[in-house]
C-alpha cells in the first residue's frame, strides 16, 4: 500500500493569507501546507481520504488519474468543499463517498445539483453510502471506522489494514483506542504547540502515539503556528515525522525496514 498526503495543513493552510510569519514566508516547499487529504493506494484502488479546496491542486501536483472511492471524516468546509470537483473521475462511472448520514445530508444540502433525479450533464455523480462506526468494505478492501472528537463533534477516523489516519481528533475513548492499539503505521493531527478548543497540541499527539507505539507515526493538519519544519523535525522523537505535501509512503518499505532493523 502506498499513500500520498496530499495536503498536511490545517482549515486555513499555509501560509496564511496577509501572514508574514517565518513560516508564512518560508522558502522550504515542506512549510506550505494545503488543507489535510490522503491518497490511498491498495489492491490497484485508489482511495481518497477527505476532499477539500485544494482537491484540484492536490491532483494536479499527485499526476492522479482516477479516484476509485472517498472517505469523509466529517463535515467541515476544509474537509469537503471539493467534492464538485470530483466530476473529471465521473465520465464513465459514479464515485463512491463513505460519509456519516448527517454528513450526507449536509453534502446533499450544500451541492443539491448532483443529486436531483435529472442532473446537468457533466456534474458530479457521485454515490452516498452512509456508514456508522461498524467496519465495511470498499470494494475488496475493509475499512474500520474510529470515533473521535473534534471538541464536541462526532467525526470519524479510519483504519486500513495496519494503517491508521485521524485528523482533527481532540479526544478518543478508551473504547476506539483498541481499534489502533496494534497499528504499524499512525497518521494523527497535531495542531500547534499550544492548546486549542477542538485540536491535538503536538504534546498531546506525541503522548498518543507513545500509547500506541505505531512503528511510525505521521503528523499532519499542522498550521503556522507549528513552526518551521526543519527546525522543529529535528525536536520529535525516533520515527514520528512531520508530514508534508507530497510526502509518499510505501508500507511494505517501512515494514520490511522495521523488521530488519
């Protein structure tokens, strides 16, 4: 499985519009961050994890040329709006969307146009299957949901195979923790270094991945306020990496490395 991160930025990205930060005008490419997405790759399938507004930059900069299915976390804009954008993938068949049923009515309220029994011609077709919390399948491939808070909003986070990807998390049960507690691979937000109403602080996401003991942990959904990624990469412990656009992973890589160590 190979997974890209198509953006690693929080609601806002970075840089900030009218920021003159450090960070804002850092010349590292690995500081400019579009709003948080991930490309699964498995099985021949690609599977997208949340589409926001920079869907159409993401897959121009990725060379993706199909989208076989897409998982939502939650509704927020950051983590939706891109949907019509979906359109390029829909010319010969429907793209499935994994969604909460009261983010599939929120979709539905918000582009009402694709779903309307006689369409547009060229709008986006797209396929709501509303899910819970119990594991489904897409396609061949099982996927297992996880509850968590986003200060008092219920969203989801997923698990594929050995591979876990939370964003916008500001607390998980003990319950949800035995749905991770074995994963080889954890991708979870880590906001900022000081507290937020409904984010991870970078403490709290590395106490996290102590618990779990991931044999690598992924930051993403970072903001400005993070700070410079090759001053504070060099500040985290053994294998927990800050995420950045573009960064590719290949699991079967990492595990065999992981093991030969």
């Amino acid at each position: 499985m190979q997974i890209t991160f198509l953006g690693t930025g929080t609601s806002t990205g970075v840089p900030e519009i009218a920021c003159h930060c450090e960070v804002c005008s850092s010349n590292d490419p690995r500081d400019r961050r579009l709003r948080t997405s991930a490309l699964f790759t498995i099985k021949g399938k690609n599977i997208l994890i949340d589409c926001g507004p920079d869907f159409r930059q993401q897959m121009l900069c990725s060379h993706t040329e199909k989208i076989d299915a897409v998982l939502l976390t939650h509704v927020h804009y950051d983590h939706t709006s891109g949907l019509d954008e979906l359109r390029v993938f829909c010319k010969e068949h429907s793209v499935d969307v994994f969604l909460e049923p009261w983010v599939a009515d929120a979709i539905r309220a918000r582009i009402p146009y694709c779903f309307v029994e006689h369409p547009y011609p060229g709008v986006a077709s797209l396929n709501l299957n509303e899910i819970g919390t119990d594991p489904f399948c897409v396609q061949d491939i099982s996927v297992i949901p996880i509850r968590v808070m986003h200060y008092k909003l219920p969203i989801l986070g997923y698990r594929i195979e050995d591979v876990a990807y939370i964003t916008d998390m500001l607390y998980i049960s003990k319950e949800e923790m035995e749905k991770i507690k074995d994963v080889k691979i954890l991708i979870i937000n880590a906001l900022r270094h000081t507290e937020h109403i409904s984010h991870q602080t970078l403490d709290m996401a590395l106490s996290l991945i102590k618990r779990v003991k991931p044999e690598r942990a992924y930051l993403i959904h970072m903001s400005h306020h993070m700070g410079l990624h090759e001053v504070e990469s060099k500040k985290l412990p053994e294998n927990v990496y800050f995420a950045h656009d573009g960064l590719l992973i290949d699991t079967e890589y990492i595990y065999k490395r992981t093991t030969n160590l």
